[in-house]
C-alpha cells in the first residue's frame, strides 16, 4: 500500500452534531479532539509507506485508534469494530457517520511498519508536543522513574519441557515447509515423542528417568540438525527461525563426549542475558527480583511530578529482564534533552542511582539525579571496623591517611574488572603490621602483605558518594525523595488499567511498541482527568493503619 496524505479538514458537521447529543458531558475520545485537535497529520508517516501501490487508510487515523485499543483494552477485531460503530470514536477520527472504517487485519500491518520505521515512540512525543503547546508540560522541575517486570506471550517452560519444545517447534516448522521430505526422513517413535505438548504428556518422574529422556532429546536433535546439512536436505529448511533456535538451544544446553550426547551442568551454560528460555519467544530472557522468577522483559516508566500541571508519562523504555536499571539512566536524560524536557531533580531508587550517573546526570544535562547510594558492603563496614569512609584522601597529595595517622605508600589509577576507572591506594606493611587495631582494618594475615588497601572512585565520583550519603539522613532530602513513591501508582495503574505487565505480542520489538502505545494511552485518560478536574487519587490507609497512635 502507498500512502496518499490529505489533511482532515475537522470532524464533519452531521458527526459532530450526533456525537454531541449523544455524549451530552463529552467523552475521552472527543475531548483529545476539541483539546488537541488533529494529532497525526498522514505526512508525518510518509516515510513508513512506499510510494506506489494502493492507498493505504489514513496512518493518521491508524494511531489514534491504536492508542484508543490500548486506552481501553480492546483487540484489534474491537477496535475495527469500535470505528465502525462508536459515535465517539468517528468524532475522535473526523469520519463521516457511515464510513465502514476498515478491516482489522490493517492494525497489524500498521503496527509492523511502525516497528520497522521505529516510529512508535514518535506518537508518545507528539502527544507530549501538543501538550506543552497548550501550557501542559515543560523542561524543569520533578520527574520520577521505575521499572516493573514483564512477562513474555510465551508461555513460561523450563527444564525438561523446554528443550522437548525446542525440538517439536523445530519438527512443526519443518513439517509446514517440507512435509514430504520430514515424512520420509523422521524415524517412526518421533510421531509419538514429539506430537503434542511436553507439559501435556506424561513425564518421567525419577531424576534418572529424566535424565535419560534429556540426553535422548538432545540426541534427536542433533539427528535432526545433520539430516538438515545433508546434501540431499532442502537448503531453505536450514535458515527456518526454529531451526536456528533448535542450534542456538543445543549449543547452549549439550555437549557431546564420546559420541555420547550429554547436558551441559549449569556453571557451564550462557549467562541469563544470552541463554534462550522458550523457542517462541528468542528475545525474552530469564531474571529474578526480589524473589519473583519471570520470563520476559523489564519496562521503565519515566513521568512528570508537579502539583499544578498533570503528571505525563515523558519517556517509557523497554529492555530484556536481565538489563540494569542504572544503563536506562544515560537514554532517558538523552532522550529528554533532545525534546527539551530535562527535569531539575529526576528521582529515582537505588536500582539507577549510582555515583557515575549522579556526575553524568550533573556534568552532561544539569540534572539532579536524587536517590539513595548503596551502602559498602565490606566486612568492615558489617563489623563495625574501619571502613573507607574513615580515611582521610588527598587528591591533591595523591595520599590516604587512616584514622590512626598512617599514610599510603603508593597510589596507582586502575581499571576495576568492570573496566571502570578506579584509584588504588596501598599502606605499607611497617606501617599496618604493629598497630593495634590492625583487626578492625585487614584480615590478611600474610607475613609480605600485611598493609591496608583501598580502591577508591574517581575524585568526582567519590565526592558524590560522600555527600549524597550526608545528604541521605537530612530531614530535607527525606522529603524531596518522598515524591518518587508516586510512580510506584503509575506503574500499578498500567499494570491493573492498561495491562502493561503481559506482553500481547512475541519478540522485544512488538513488546517495546505495546509499551510505547499503552504509555501514550495512559498519558489521553490523565490528560482526560485533568480536563474533568478529576482528583488524584489518595495513598490508601487500611483500617488498622488508620487507628495508629499518634505520638
């Protein structure tokens, strides 16, 4: 399809005329209208369509409707029916009453090519464009972000039952391209072995048994791969995307020693950010927070937080579940940058507040990031011993000097295994050997290297570290910090409103742009609230917090 811009001249007369008299009080749809008028012009998707072909339906139009799908929870069979049938909808779109709007199948394809164009974060900003234009959002002030887990379409397997679904995705997708070639290669008991679900058949119970079945699995596939490299073998089977997951899996999950095919122990796996947890979902990754295992992906919601303006989703990023919060920090400031709408004060949980990205954040956009500094782990500070905090550095003198007066006898700037840039400071055995609260400082009890050690932070970075860790127990910082717990109600409104936390979709790409389109959605019903002067909704206290004594 091409696409043939045309500018929507208004809601026609006959339309607006029943919408009204139909939604006396207005709705969500009409209000984004009459407020904001005609959001996506179709040039604005030019780039998204070749230029010969059949005219495509307006793209405009396109992602109005696939912000209303999400605003309220439809599919796309609803959502075509929605344009059909909903007065208010036809107002929102400028439709003439008895346009036959179009089939729902053109909401797929319209999705696909705003991944392709990587266009879908374009709509979130064009709202957040029309919204500062009319006095609604600006550069400055409170924002606030967190995370959330996601949970991939696929279902979750593991085990057993994940490489026995492996190896049947792979056989089904073979069977679709070359049904006559599978049917006159595969040996007899794989139609039994590998006809339905795993989860569905009746699994070995001993770990023996099981064992037994893994390395027989492991086998048939490695059958499966050298019959497919086979001269006589379709070429194009070897390039099918199950295939290739088949032969990602098995490098990650077996080993062969002696012609025997075995299952490799778990020290000797990938690591979680590159190791295949289904085979209908290549992208989703295995992770654990706070005890919660999921297979998916992670989603950082970034909003505004100002008492006189309505708190706007400015930024939302969709990474695998195994990505650090902290490596979202250096896009989102990017990003904000770029639109001209860097806060003052970006608050933030431990899980993104790091020395570096505090420096970063003030050296490179002036931003204050506010969150709590992880506290030293070492056994001196657990133990009450002398920790780094109870060294005195000169950065000028390029010295350390412990809390019994003692000086470092050298000074080196090093990489961390990390590769970050780091300072180690070492005190000399003569000095650290005869003190008497040796205990409180080392444990190393080797007669050449009894001296402390210290590995510090770059000078900035470690200035940082000191004062936010001063600022941590000030009444003030306590209350400024208190405004980022509001963003744990956004995440739990797109979780319980909109759906956010399961993905409609496979892969990460479809699963960023569901996320890009359900932040924007949220952003038309906030905008809709503060329109309507719609309260914000209260921190809920149970009955028995309620009864607490007051001091």
């Amino acid at each position: 399809m091409s696409l043939h811009a045309k500018k929507i001249d208004g809601v026609p007369e006959e339309t607006a005329r029943v919408a009204r008299a139909a939604f006396p009080k207005g709705s969500l749809a009409m209000r984004i209208r009459d407020e904001l008028g005609e959001l996506f012009p179709d040039a604005d998707f030019a780039g998204l369509y070749p230029a010969r072909g059949k005219p495509a339906w307006s793209p405009g139009r396109l992602a109005l409707v696939s912000i209303m799908q999400f605003a309220e929870g439809l599919s796309d069979r609803q959502a075509a029916d929605a344009v059909r049938g909903r007065l208010d909808w036809k107002y929102l779109l400028g439709l003439e009453l008895v346009d036959p709007g179009f089939d729902h199948s053109v909401l797929t394809e319209f999705r696909d090519r705003l991944i392709a164009g990587d266009a879908g974060i374009q709509l979130l900003d064009r709202v957040l464009e029309a919204a500062a234009e009319h006095g609604l959002l600006k550069a400055g002030g409170r924002a606030r972000t967190d995370s959330t887990i996601v949970l991939s379409a696929a279902r979750q397997i593991d085990g057993l039952v994940r490489l026995g679904e492996t190896l049947r995705a792979a056989l089904n997708s073979v069977a679709t391209h070359e049904p006559e070639w599978l049917a006159g290669w595969a040996p007899p008991e794989w139609f039994d072995r590998y006809a339905i679900r795993f989860e569905d058949t009746r699994l070995p119970k001993g770990k023996a048994k099981q064992t037994e079945l893994i390395e027989q699995i492991g086998a048939d596939g490695l059958r499966l791969l050298a019959a497919l490299h086979a001269p006589d073998a379709p070429a194009s089977l070897r390039l099918l995307d199950r295939v290739q997951n088949l032969r990602q899996m098995w490098n990650q999950q077996y080993f062969v020693d002696n012609g025997q095919v075995h299952r490799r122990d778990l020290k000797d796996r990938p690591p979680g950010a590159d190791r295949l947890v289904t085979p209908y979902d290549t992208d989703a990754r295995g992770s654990v927070k706070r005890g919660i295992f999921w297979d998916g992906y992670k989603v950082h919601l970034t909003e505004t937080c100002e008492p006189d303006s309505p708190n706007l989703i400015t930024y939302v990023a969709t990474t695998a579940s195994t990505v650090q919060d902290v490596r979202l920090v250096a896009p989102i400031h990017a990003h904000l940058a770029e639109r001209d709408l860097l806060p003052d004060r970006h608050l933030v949980d431990a899980g993104y507040a790091t020395a570096r990205e505090v420096v970063t954040a003030r050296r490179n956009h002036k931003v204050t990031l506010v969150g709590p500094i992880l506290a030293s782990t070492s056994w001196q500070t657990k133990d009450g011993g002398f920790s780094q905090a109870d060294f005195a550095v000169d950065w000028e003198n390029r010295q350390v000097t412990c809390p019994n007066g003692a000086t470092s006898s050298r000074w080196a700037e090093d990489r961390s295994q990390e590769g970050t840039a780091v300072v180690r400071a070492r005190f000399p055995p003569s000095a650290c050997r005869p003190c008497k609260t040796r205990e409180q400082c080392t444990r190393s009890n080797s007669k050449w290297d009894m001296g402390r050690r210290i590995t510090l932070r770059p000078q900035a970075e470690y200035e940082a570290i000191q004062q936010a860790r001063a600022q941590e127990d000030t009444q003030d910082w306590k209350k400024q910090y208190a405004h980022r717990a509001g963003v744990e109600g956004t995440i739990s409104q797109g979780v319980r409103a909109f759906g956010l936390r399961q993905c409609r979709y496979h892969g990460l790409p479809k699963a960023r742009l569901q996320h890009q389109l359900t932040a924007t959605a949220m952003n038309f019903h906030r905008l809709n609230a503060w329109w309507t002067e719609t309260p914000r909704a209260r921190t809920r206290t149970s009955r028995l917090a309620a009864l607490r004594p007051t001091d």
